[in-house]
C-alpha cells in the first residue's frame, strides 16, 4: 500500500509511548451516551411495539433518559469547543481512499492499517466522517424531532388537521433506525483492532500505546507527566 503524505500517517516512525488519549471526561461522556442510547433504542422501539416494554413505562424511562441524554450532548458540545478537541472531527479526506481500501479488502488479507493514531489525531478519516454524521445530521434529527414529540401537548391545536404529528413521527423513527445502524458498525468496527477488545479497552483505561513525536514527549513529561505511563 502507497504512503499518502498528510498527517494522518505522520510520526509512524517515532518512538511509541504508552499515553492516555481519551481523557476522564471524555470517556464519561462516551459511556455514558451509549447506555442512554441502548436505553433510549429498548424503550423507544418498545413503544413502536417491536419491542416487550409495556408502553407506559417505556414512555417515561424514553422522556427521562432523551432529557439527560440531551443535556449531555449539550455539555459535550460546550466541552468540545472549549478543549479544541472538535477539530478531531474534520476529516482529512486524502487518507480516505486508503482507508476503505484497507476496510474493503485489506483487513480480510492481513494488510496492516494504512492509518496510525497520534496524539492529534485520534480517528482516522471514516471515522471523523461517520462521527461527522452523527453530530450533525442524526443526532440532530433526534433531538428536534424529539423535543417537537415532547411538547406536542403545546402544539396540538395548532397542528390540527395538518401531518405535523406524523412527519415528526417519521423523522424520529427513521433517525432512530439510522442511529441503531450506525450503533451495530460502531460496535464491529470497535473489535477490528490489534486484538478484538483493544480499543474497548482504550476507551475503559484512556490508554493507548502510540508514537509520540519528542515535541509531545517533552511537553507530556513537563506538563501533563500523568498522561505517560511508560
Ligand atoms: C435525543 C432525544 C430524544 C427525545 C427527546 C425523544 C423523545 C421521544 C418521544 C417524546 C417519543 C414519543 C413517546 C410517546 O409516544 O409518547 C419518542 C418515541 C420514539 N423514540 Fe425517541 N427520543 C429521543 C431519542 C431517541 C433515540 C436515541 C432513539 C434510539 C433508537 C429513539 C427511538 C424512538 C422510537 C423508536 C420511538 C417510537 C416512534 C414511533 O413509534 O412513532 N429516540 N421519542
């Protein structure tokens, strides 16, 4: 596999230091937003019906785990922005081919992964551009299609003999399904590491072994030394 010269596959050669990447409260967020959503998907399909909940408690443990589900997001995105860490998100699309060669074939023939993590980037380009679509566009069909179901009470005279109600309704489902698939590649793509639980384990412990440049080096052991285990 050709090299592609851009800084998703910088620093391969330096020495690899074991180093926390994913900080406490990034991991927070990470847990705790995937179990409100298997929360949110158990109850929400159990209200569509395909699943056993009964509907009236299904209804209150979905409006209760969507509100704090929302003000997670909220927190999240205020922290992102904060930190800087949001540009982990702008996908650097040079490397994509490579990426989806490697993800078409590549992996079934052993190839190694055309993309090394650095302390600057943590994601390789498929997976900020997954995670893109998921900020952007289903997460976003979530909540407002969500919130809109939530306050309904407030809007229903309004809406009377129109299909309001139903393309909310619509909206929410199909983003529902969509989160759902994007759930099942996630956790898949999650067992293609080193070995099949290596980056479950990176997302539990924050730590991961990759090459650190002597710039990082020097500024990890002078400003933030428990960031480097070894
Ligand atoms: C992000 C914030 C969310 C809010 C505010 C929200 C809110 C709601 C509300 C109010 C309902 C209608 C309950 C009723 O019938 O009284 C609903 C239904 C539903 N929700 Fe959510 N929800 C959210 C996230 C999610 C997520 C992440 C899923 C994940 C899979 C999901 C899946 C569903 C499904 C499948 C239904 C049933 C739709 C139907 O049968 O028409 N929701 N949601």
């Amino acid at each position: 596999m050709t090299a592609v010269a851009t800084s998703d596959f910088i620093d391969k050669e330096e020495p690899k230091r074991t180093v926390m990447i994913y900080s406490r409260y990034e991991r927070f967020w990470h847990w705790s937003q995937a179990a409100l959503i298997f929360t949110l998907a158990f109850t929400g399909f159990s209200i569509h019906g395909l699943l056993p909940l009964g509907y009236k408690l299904a209804v209150q443990i979905h409006s209760w785990a969507a509100i704090a589900l929302i003000v997670l997001w909220a927190f999240t995105t205020f922290w992102h922005f904060t930190t800087g860490q949001w540009r982990q998100y702008l996908p650097k699309l040079a490397s994509l081919p490579a990426i989806l060669k490697f993800y078409a074939w590549g992996i079934l023939a052993g190839a190694p992964h055309p993309y090394t993590k650095t302390l600057k980037r943590k994601q390789n380009a498929l997976q900020s551009l997954a995670y893109l679509w998921f900020m952007v566009v289903i997460g976003p069909a979530l909540w407002s299609s969500g919130i809109a179901y939530l306050t309904y009470p407030l809007w229903a005279k309004m809406a009377a003999g129109t299909h309001a109600l139903e393309i909310v309704a619509f909206i929410h489902l199909a983003a529902a399904y969509l989160i759902s698939i994007f759930v099942i590649i996630h956790i898949y793509m999650t067992t293609t590491g080193k070995t099949p639980l290596h980056y479950i384990k990176t997302m539990i412990t924050g730590y991961d072994t990759i090459p650190l440049s002597k710039a990082e080096a020097a500024y990890l052991a002078e400003d933030e030394p428990n960031r480097l285990k070894s």
